[in-house]
C-alpha cells in the first residue's frame, strides 16, 4: 500500500518505521525536502521523502500527523483527495483549530476525501510495540466512511493491535480525542508512564 505521512514527529514517524518494515511504500510528505531533518527514516529503502503535493498524488492513503493548529495551512494541500483515504491521528486538547473544534471537522469541511479518526488514543512506544504480556493492546476509530474504516482497521492490526474497535461516527471524535486526553492523565498527569495502554475486556 502507498502511504503518505505528514507530519514525522513520535506518532507519524513510528508509523512509518512501524509500517515501511512490514513493507508499505511510505511517502514523507514535508515542507522542505533539503532541510528535513528526520534522516533516520529514509534509511529505509521503502521511505521516501517528497514535497506535501507529491507525497499526497503519490498516495492511496493520507496521515495527518500534524499539531493540530497546522491543519489550517495543511488543507491547502489536500483539495485533491477525492476517493482517497485520510487518516486522522491528531488531538486537539491543547489548542482547537479554529473555527473548528478538531482536526478532523476541518478536513471534513475541505475535502472529499474518505476520512476516519485513528492511532490518536496512546502513544508512540505502543505503536512501536503493541504487545503487552503476549497480547496486543486496543485500537479505536471514528468516522462516517467504511471504506476509511476498513483500511484503517487492516492497517491496526498489521500492528499487531488486538482490535481496532469502533466508536462510531462523526459525532464520536470528540469522545475518541477524550480517550486520548484519558491516556495523557494517566501517563504522565497521573505519573503511571507511557508503557500503559487500554483493552476492551468482555465477560
């Protein structure tokens, strides 16, 4: 699967790492590709470095990595995603993008794209390793788009998360960027550090 990635700092780039070594071709979609600074990913031969547009026309799937305020300038760059995926794995719990409440409502708002909410609910150690004692940990999503969710769902378990779990539709983001808020607290507010994570157990 062709992949791109904006934004390369501990989320976007242990995706890259993460699905370039079970053999995605990995598109970095920067601003400035002289002046990148992220070397250690495109050591991989599967990870390419490339400007935003190319790295977007290149691309079945999108992931927005960025913070959150970045989105206003970002979007101009993805006008022409219509019948691509876009995934959204950002949190806007420090700062909203105004006039939106998240990351994801501005890219509702200003493309076509298929779009969904996931890998925002833990942190970048998990994504590097999802196995707790033998057994893989949770993911979450959100969105209106199957087809996103179905991608984003085979991309999770790749992973080797256990489940990649719906919380349902667009109205829902908000409650997963809580989720994410949730993490945080324990984490680090709470002091339990970030080898943590949730699982949904049934009876």
């Amino acid at each position: 699967m062709d992949i791109a990635i904006i934004g390369t700092g501990n989320i976007g780039g242990a995706l890259a790492r993460r699905w370039a070594q079970l053999g995605h071709n990995i598109n970095l979609g920067v601003r400035n590709t002289s002046s990148f600074k992220g070397q250690d990913l495109v050591k991989f031969s599967n990870i390419n470095l490339k400007s935003i547009q190319q790295a977007v026309l290149d691309s079945e799937v999108i992931v927005v990595a960025v913070p959150a305020m970045a989105i206003l300038d970002l979007v101009q760059h993805l006008q022409n995603c219509k019948g691509k995926i876009i995934i959204d794995t950002t949190n806007a719990v420090r700062y909203k993008p105004e006039p939106y409440k998240t990351v994801f409502h501005c890219l509702q708002d200003n493309t076509e794209a298929e779009l969904v909410k996931c890998f925002n609910t833990t942190g970048f150690e998990n994504i590097i390793n999802s196995n707790y004692n033998g057994n893989g940990i949770d993911m979450f999503m959100a969105g209106n788009s199957s087809i996103a969710k179905d991608v984003a769902r085979k991309l999770a378990l790749q992973l080797g998360f256990s489940n990649c779990f719906d919380f349902g539709t667009d109205d829902k983001v908000e409650l997963l960027e809580m989720l994410a808020m949730s993490w945080i607290n324990l984490a680090i507010m709470q002091g339990h550090g970030r080898n943590i994570a949730f699982k949904l157990v049934k009876r």
